[in-house]
C-alpha cells in the first residue's frame, strides 16, 4: 500500500492485502530502472525490441501486462476507538488526482541569419520566458537531441509525468554568450547575474541543441570524468558550465570591478603602489582578453569547428592564472586604514607569497616587482632633488618637525597610528613592521632622509649625482630588476635576458594599431581638410607613442613571469631583500661620503663644536674674564647691567680676536627680567640666556635640547666662577709685627673662624668646579672623524651631551643636590656681607681683613665699642651650622647615588 503503519496496526482488518510495492507506481525499483534503460534504447526502434516493458522473469516477453498503473493512495476512514493504537503516517501529503493532459504544443521559431554576427561587446538582446526556444530539426536525428528526447518521454507516458521541456539554443550562440559574460557581465538567456553581490549562475531550464564532436583535441582524464556521465543534456551542460566556467567569470568579474574602482587612466601608477599592483595584474590578464577576441574572431570564420570543448580545453591554462591572480588580490589588498598601511600590507603580503613554498612564486615575484614601482620613484625622486614626494601618503616615513629641535627643523620619522584607527588595523600594522622586506625599506629612510636633505642645502647634490652617473643610468626600479635577474643568473644560468624574451602586446602597441586603422578609415572621407587634420593629429599620437617606447623598454608583468618561467621550471631563492639590499647600500654608502665631507669641509661641524666647548663651557675662560667680572661687579652695585646689546657687543669684541668665524652667531639673551634685577649675582645670572645662530644643515645635529643644557652648563659655571671670585678676594687678617704670639682675645677668634669658613667653602667650591671641568675638557671633535653617516653624529653628540647633563649634576635625580647648592651659594652671599660687616665694625680703615690690633690705650674707647657690639651681633654660628648641614646634605646624597645605587660619574 502507499502508507505505512506502525506494527500495532500491521495485524488491522484496515490493512491492505496486495503485495509490496513502490510508494508511487505498482513496479519496482529494478522494473523502473529496466523501463528508463529500455526507453533510452528504443530511441532507434527496431523489430528485436518493440516494447520498453521489462520481460518475463523467466526471459520470454510480458504480453499479460503490457502496461502499468499509478496507484493511488487509499483514503482510510480511521474510528475513534483505534485512534491510541495508530501512528501518523510518514509520507508527504500527495497532491488531489487530476487527468491525464496532452503533451505540449511546440511552436518552431526560424532562425534569422546574420541576426548574432556582431561582437560580443556591441551584443544586446532580451529573453522572453513565457515562451520555449527551439531550433528547427536538421536532417540527423541528433539534431535537436535535448528536446527530441524530452518529447519522445513525454509521448510514451501519455502526460502522466509532468517533464518541462527546456529552453533550447544552438552552440555558437552559447559560446557567444559566455565571451559576452567573460567581457561585461549581464543577463541573458543562458547566465544570471546579481551586480551588487557580483554573482553569476546558470539558468535551470536552458540548454543547448547538442554538442558538437570536437577531433584532434586530447582530453585530460579529470576533464573527462565531468562529460562521462549519466546526466541528460539538459544536465550535462548545466554541469559543464557552472564547473568549469562559472568560477572563471566570477573571477574576472571581481577583478574587472577591483581594476575600476582603484584605476583613474591619468598614467602609470596614478593611484600609488595599489595601482602599480592593478597596473600589473591587468597587464596579466590582457592575454586572456586577447584569448577571448581571436576565438570569438574564430567563431565567425569556423563555426563548424568551435564548440563549448574545445573552448574550455583551449582556455584552460588562462583560467588557472585567472583564479590565481584572483585569490592573490584578495589575499593582498587591504580594504581599510590609511594609505601607508595599505601599501604596507601590500608589500609585506606579496613578499611572502615569493616563498619558496608557494606554489605562484614566480607569479608573486613579477607582481611584487611592478608593485614597488611607486616606493622606487619616491627614493629617486628623494635621490636626485632631495625632497620627500609623497603626495599619497603612502610611503614608510613622513616629514616632520621635532618640537625638541634647535629652530623646529624638519626631518623624517616611521609612520605610526593615531589612536582613533580601529582595533584591527593596530594588529594589522603591528604584523606589517615585523615583516623583513619592509625593515629593510624603512631602514633605508630613516638613514638617507638626513643625508639626502644636507646635500641638497649645501648643493653638493649635483655634484655627487654627476660624479656617480646617475642621471645617465636607468632609474632605481630597472636597476633592483636588472640586479635581481643577475644574482638569479648565478645559479640559473639559463635565465634569458630582457631582449632575448619576446615582447607581449602592451597597451601602447594596441593604440598604435587602432590609430592606424582609424587613419586608414579617414582616407575615405569626402572633405580632404578633414582628412588632413584627422590624420595629422593621429600621426602625431602615433609618433610620440613610437618615440616613447624606443627611449626605454617598459617592465611588465608578463615579460617578468616569462623571464622567470624560461629560466628554470623549479622555484628560485628569495633574492628580492638581498638585490633592493645591494643598491639602497651603494647609494646610501656614496651620500655618506659627501655628507661626511659637508660636514668636515663645508660647515666646519668641528670648529662649532670647539667654540661652543670654549665659550659657553667656559674653557677658554681666560679670554673672557674681565667681561664677566665687570657683569659681577655690577650686579652687586645695583647699576643697571642687563642692556644685551651692549653685552653681546663687548663679549663679542672679545671673542672676534680668538674665534673670528664664529664670534659673529653668538649674542646673549635676556630670558627673565625679573632675575636680571636680582642684587644677588647667582640669581641674576640666571636670568641670561646664550643664543648660538647656526645653519638648518647644523641644526640636524645640533639641537635644541643640545642648547638647552649648555646653557645650564653655562649657568652652572657662572655662578662657580662668581663663588671663587667672591671667596678668593678674601684675604687673610694680618696681625700686628710687633707681637705675633699674642694670645687672641674674643674677636680674633671670631675673625679666626670666619676664615675657616672661607676655607671650607673654597674646598667644596673648588672640588665642584675640578668636577666639572674633568668633562668640559673632552674634547669631541676628534670623535667625529670616526663617524660614516650622520646618524652616527647624532648619536655621538647626544651621548656627550647626555655626559655632559649627567656629569654637571643637571638631570631629574641630582634635584636635591642643586637645591643644596643654590644654598651654598646665597651662603657665600651671606658670607660676603658677614665679612664686610666684621671690616666695618672691628677696624677704621676701609681695609675689613687687616685689624686694628692695638693697645686699648692708643685706639680710643669707640673701637671698644665697635667690637662689643659685633661680637654681640654676628651671625658666624648660624653660617657654620648652616655650611654644616649643607654639607651633610651633599655628602648624603652623594653616598647614596654612588654607592647605593651604582651611579658613575
């Protein structure tokens, strides 16, 4: 029966006695399966076979049963009663009966000759699909197979079994289509297509007539594995094409849509290093749109012998690279982030598909070798003018201006992310710097950026590019090509030359064709002028076009595989690092030399640093001693000092004897007014500022934070200098000849102490200034002959400067010591006015440090006077406890950076 119960019910008086049989027909699987192999075969009828009933099972032919029957379900009327005892049945529910229809009227349409002789790119046409296509029957039988075979099931089950006849086309008119989808997607009668998810498919209920024997052509066993099948036609070919031709069109329909959205046709490489890489890929996919015009040429001259075969066999090898190029472009290009992270990724991407484990090495090295076209012309340009042109932002480092710079000059940095870019492009950066070939690219910038910009400021930037012949050799891409194929050659010494490979049909090579047929086309015109200037505009194209291509063969894509391809059959080496890395070296290396000579010669970096060392150190301080003392003494007179155009005139009358060439940059600066007013020399100092004007080309290696600390040096010194000053003109208390041994009474000793005093403070005064001097008096200038390149300068002075800060006592740890000598040094002041005010108050003379040491009898009852008071009034304790505590602050502080924490000195 058609329905099955569980085994509860199998014992019902409902259930049916007939025997088992199939769920829609009263035969069996075998028995169908004989009638579907009988029908095939009577399709060539015969007098052995006269009926597609299976036979007899003892061999002899059926003629009880000539015929079958569906049987239909039986409606089973179930009592409340056996309701807990039944199951739900199991089948679909079958739709209502209906009788038996006659089979379909066919209307044959007349095929129009030369209706479909135009390109594929002029085709257009509309599909009516309430309608059957089919073509009218030739005079073989096989003619119209795929709706003959159809018609022929159709009549034999009288209408019972609802077969939908297809769609029929003939062969050339499908090839014509799939050039048609190959070149702008649409749809049409055999293809569909959804242009915002860019996917094609192959209408259910379209076919072709039949397929044409294709002889001569030699399959390969997985291509035959498709057409050795037991598919109807219809099947078949709806098979064929959505597996062999369905991937290859979605493929060029991605890559056409890449090539238009990234591509403006303003000239090579107009969209940066994204667009060199397009540039590239088209130029590989130009063979197979040149592929797909010559046979739809062929189409139209042999149409007997095209066919969907011997298509998909003939482009076979274009739709291997065509899928390749496809997964490298989706694995390469980077939807998001900046410009200079695309290219980034786009370099680091394709360096690593030239692995030698990658099957489309070669492939991925032409394309990477088209792709860095960009970054080269960006490093020539920098090279031959000494400018950074990035217009893109695009390249590894960017111009900048360090804040921390002597004047905000401009320099070069490695690009990096601003916090606002998303999460996953921080992750794509970071795998992007870890990459080889990029590290080496970026090393390159930071190095030659200083160096590039120095010779084009001294203009020895021509001189150098004449001396080395640049601008007669080629430029830096062909070099890194030429370069790579001769550390190839080494070890594939087949590896042909550039002019030994056949040249492809490049782009320019089409245009002069088409300029030529379109100057042929104008001879015809009835207005001679026109033809005239038609011609002449043509010819001028052609002509500029021709000269182009003799100056300089242009690198391609195909011409680079080819290379690659006729070397050898295996995989090569990684040689792109090492041959970029073998000319970025004899570039870099020759801009050294002359950086290194500008320096030496030019500028005088040496004799810059010297006069620096010597004035603002004060090495050289014998030269401007009597400048400074004067300064000294009118701070502490009160007059008005701080006119800096007089102080840099008088310091620089001095200095023009000793330093003529470069006396002249440096003039002092009043930074704080209010410190200028100070009547302490210490403070007041403090308030100048030294200002040393020097070349942008100097400014790259003398900085402003350079600047800075030599002014704290310089303050430093100073306020050294003044204390020693202070101290030294102290002179020693001379007693009486007449008694030396005279015991002292109270102000003797008090004078006695402040001497000590002055003592102890000229030890710790001059033990600091010993200090310093130890590191003003290196001497860096003999250091910098050593140096091969400016980065190397740079690090040399940062580290004596960093010496330097850090010897003087002037970083972030030493801010409690500096605290404790600031109060040494307002000691001295203190000091100063103790001592003057001990001259005026123990002698009558002007002279405070010689005593009048006399009987009380000969010097007068006021000097009596005079000395009780300052004995009563002095502040001697108060300075010796203060000294003290001062130097068991310094000593403290001392012991612990350089013994608890292992500072150097």
């Amino acid at each position: 029966s058609l329905q099955e119960w569980s085994e509860s019910d199998a014992s019902s008086e409902e259930s049916s006695e007939l025997p088992e049989r199939e769920g829609n027909t009263s035969r069996t699987l075998c028995d169908m399966d004989d009638i579907y192999e009988r029908a095939k075969d009577c399709v060539y009828p015969n007098n052995e076979i006269c009926s597609y009933m299976p036979g007899s099972p003892t061999g002899k032919p059926c003629t009880l049963r000539s015929h079958f029957h569906i049987t239909l379900p039986h409606q089973l009327i179930l009592d409340c009663r056996y309701r807990y005892m039944l199951r739900k049945s199991r089948l679909p529910k079958m739709p209502p009966y209906e009788p038996p229809r006659p089979t379909t009227v066919i209307g044959m349409k007349a095929r129009v000759p030369g209706l479909f002789d135009r390109m594929s790119h002029t085709y257009h046409h509309c599909s009516r699909r309430d309608k059957i296509y089919t073509k009218p029957a030739g005079p073989l039988l096989l003619d119209n197979f795929a709706i003959s075979y159809l018609q022929f099931l159709k009549h034999r089950v009288w209408g019972l079994l609802e077969l939908k006849l297809p769609n029929t086309m003939d062969e050339l008119y499908l090839m014509r289509e799939i050039i048609f989808m190959f070149i702008k997607p649409n749809n049409c009668r055999f293809f569909e297509v959804n242009k915002e998810t860019h996917d094609i498919w192959v209408r259910p209920n379209f076919t072709i007539c039949t397929s044409t024997v294709v002889r001569g052509v030699n399959f390969s066993p997985s291509f035959l594995g498709v057409l050795i099948t037991d598919l109807p036609l219809q099947e078949t070919v709806q098979h064929l094409l959505s597996t062999e031709l369905i991937r290859p069109m979605r493929d060029m329909w991605k890559l056409r849509y890449v090539l238009a959205q990234n591509l403006t046709f303003l000239g090579y490489g107009s969209r940066g290093t994204l667009g060199c890489f397009l540039y590239g890929v088209r130029d590989l996919l130009d063979p197979m749109s040149v592929a797909l015009n010559e046979y739809e040429t062929y189409l139209q001259r042999s149409p007997e012998k095209a066919s969907l075969l011997h298509f998909i066999h003939k482009m076979r090898p274009h739709f291997a690279l065509l899928s390749i190029l496809r997964r490298l472009t989706d694995d390469v290009v980077l939807e998001q982030g900046p410009n200079y992270v695309r290219s980034a990724y786009l370099l680091s991407k394709l360096y690593r598909h030239t692995m030698p484990c990658m099957e489309h090495q070669k492939l991925a090295t032409a394309l990477l070798i088209i792709t860095l076209k960009r970054y080269c012309n960006i490093i020539d340009a920098w090279w031959t003018r000494g400018s950074l042109e990035d217009f893109l932002s695009e390249f590894i480092v960017e111009s900048c201006i360090d804040e921390r710079d002597y004047e905000n000059t401009c320099t070069v940095r490695r690009r990096s992310l601003s916090p606002s870019e998303s999460p996953e492009t921080h992750k794509i950066f970071e795998k992007v710097l870890t990459c080889p070939f990029y590290c080496l690219l970026l090393q390159h910038a930071l190095d030659s950026g200083d160096s590039q910009e120095l010779l084009r400021r001294v203009n020895l930037l021509g001189e150098m590019l004449s001396a080395s012949n640049v601008g007669k050799e080629s430029s830096l891409h062909d070099e890194f090509a030429k370069q790579l194929f001769e550390q190839t050659k080494l070890y594939c010494p087949n590896m042909p030359t550039e002019d030994e490979v056949p040249a492809t049909s490049t782009t320019s090579d089409r245009i002069v064709e088409c300029h030529r047929r379109e100057v042929h086309g104008a001879g015809h015109l009835a207005n001679k002028n026109l033809t005239y200037l038609l011609n002449g505009a043509f010819r001028e194209r052609t002509e500029e076009l021709t000269r182009r291509q003799g100056r300089r063969k242009p690198l391609t894509g195909p011409n680079l595989l080819r290379r690659l391809q006729i070397g050898t059959t295996l995989h090569v080496r990684v040689e792109l690092p090492e041959a970029l890395r073998v000319i970025l070296l004899r570039r870099h290396m020759l801009a050294n030399e002359y950086a290194m000579r500008a320096y030496r010669k030019e500028l005088r970096l040496d004799g810059h640093l010297h006069f620096l060392r010597h004035t603002m150190l004060l090495e050289g301080y014998c030269h401007v001693m009597p400048f400074y003392l004067s300064i000294f003494k009118r701070i502490e007179t009160g007059q008005f000092w701080h006119d800096i155009a007089d102080l840099s005139t008088d310091l620089r009358r001095i200095q023009v004897a000793h330093y003529p060439d470069f006396a002249c940059s440096f003039w002092l600066y009043a930074s704080s007014q209010v410190k200028c007013r100070s009547s302490k020399a210490f403070e007041a100092l403090d308030g100048l500022e030294v200002k040393y004007n020097i070349t942008p080309s100097l400014q790259r290696i003398i900085r402003r934070r350079h600047m800075q600390v030599y002014n704290k040096v310089w303050h430093l010194m100073l306020k050294l200098k003044w204390a020693l000053w202070k101290l030294e003109n102290m002179s020693f208390i001379q007693r009486p000849k007449w008694d030396p041994y005279s015991p002292m009474d109270l102000a003797d000793l008090t004078v006695r102490r402040l001497e000590i005093l002055r003592f102890w403070l000229l030890y710790l005064i001059h033990s600091l200034h010993t200090h310093v001097m130890q590191c003003v008096v290196q001497r860096i200038e003999s250091r910098l002959d050593e140096c091969t390149n400016i980065r190397e300068q740079k690090k040399l002075l940062d580290e004596y400067v960093n010496d330097l800060k850090s010897y003087c006592l002037l970083t972030e740890e030493f801010t409690s010591f500096r605290v404790a000598l600031d109060q040494l040094f307002h000691l001295v002041y203190v000091m100063d006015l103790e001592w003057d005010s001990c001259r005026s108050c123990l002698s009558d003379e002007d002279n405070a440090l010689a005593l009048d040491i006399s009987r009380p009898n000969e010097s007068g009852d006021m000097t009596s006077v005079k000395k009780m008071e300052y004995l009563a009034l002095n502040q001697v304790v108060e300075i010796e406890m203060t000294y003290i505590r001062c130097h068991q602050t310094l000593a403290e502080i001392l012991n612990t950076l350089a013994y608890k924490e292992n500072h150097g000195f």
